[in-house]
C-alpha cells in the first residue's frame, strides 16, 4: 500500500491536505505548520516518503500507526484530533475539512485503520509526503 499526503491549505496554524491510499482520495489531514526551522511539537513533518508501522503507543495506550526514520522528529503518528493543539507534530485524519480544523475524526480514522492493518499483514506500506 502506497500512502500519499498532499498538502493544499497553508495558514499560521495549521497545514491541511488530502491522504490518498494508491492514489484514490480517503481522507483529510491536519498537521502542524510547515516551517524551514523546526519547533518542538508545532512543525509539520518534513517532505519525503516514510515506511509506516503499526505499534504501541504509550502515550495513547494503543496501538496506532508510527511513521520511521523522520528526520529529527520521534514518534510521528497517525491519530485522531480536530484541531492544530491536537497534533504535536503529528497527523490528523477527518472526514472533513473547514478552516484549521477536521472534522469526523474518528469516523475517519476507524475507516481507515483496518486498511492500514490488512495492508501491513500482506506487505509494506509507505507514506509519501508532499506539497
């Protein structure tokens, strides 16, 4: 399974974009703001194509999806949330978008999350993302 973010919509608080599982659209995203000089828990990833696992948590007490080898960034995960306080550097999914916000969080994520686990059991799955 091959996972792409594009990111569309730019402002001073948040970074939103569209998932696409094998370039179909599934969902939307809500990052953190994208800047040239990281801030601890409020930048968005950088560009670049990351393999992604699924593993515990401790933070959330389950498990989740944990993008690997970003650098200088740990635990990059894909999550629920709504808005950018929500994020600390990771990646939120909805159902929808509006302005600095998603919404339908976790109706987006437990759509997507079973995908993400059969993917896992037949192979590989990496996540590209790019502007």
């Amino acid at each position: 399974m091959n996972l792409t973010i594009k990111r569309f919509w730019f402002t001073d608080k948040s970074t939103i974009g569209c998932l696409y599982i094998d370039d179909i659209f599934e969902l939307y995203t809500l990052e953190d703001v994208v800047r040239e000089v990281k801030i601890q828990d409020e930048t968005a990833i950088p560009e670049g194509r990351y393999k992604v696992i699924i593993n515990w948590s401790n933070r959330f007490k389950r498990v989740l999806p944990l993008l690997l080898n970003v650098p200088n960034f740990e635990g990059i995960r894909i999550h629920t949330g709504n808005l950018p306080k929500d994020t600390s550097g990771c990646i939120l999914v909805g159902k929808e978008r509006g302005i600095d916000c998603l919404s339908s969080s976790r109706m987006a994520f437990n759509e997507f999350f079973p995908k993400l686990q059969k993917a896992l059991k037949e192979g590989e799955v990496w996540i590209e993302v790019k502007i």
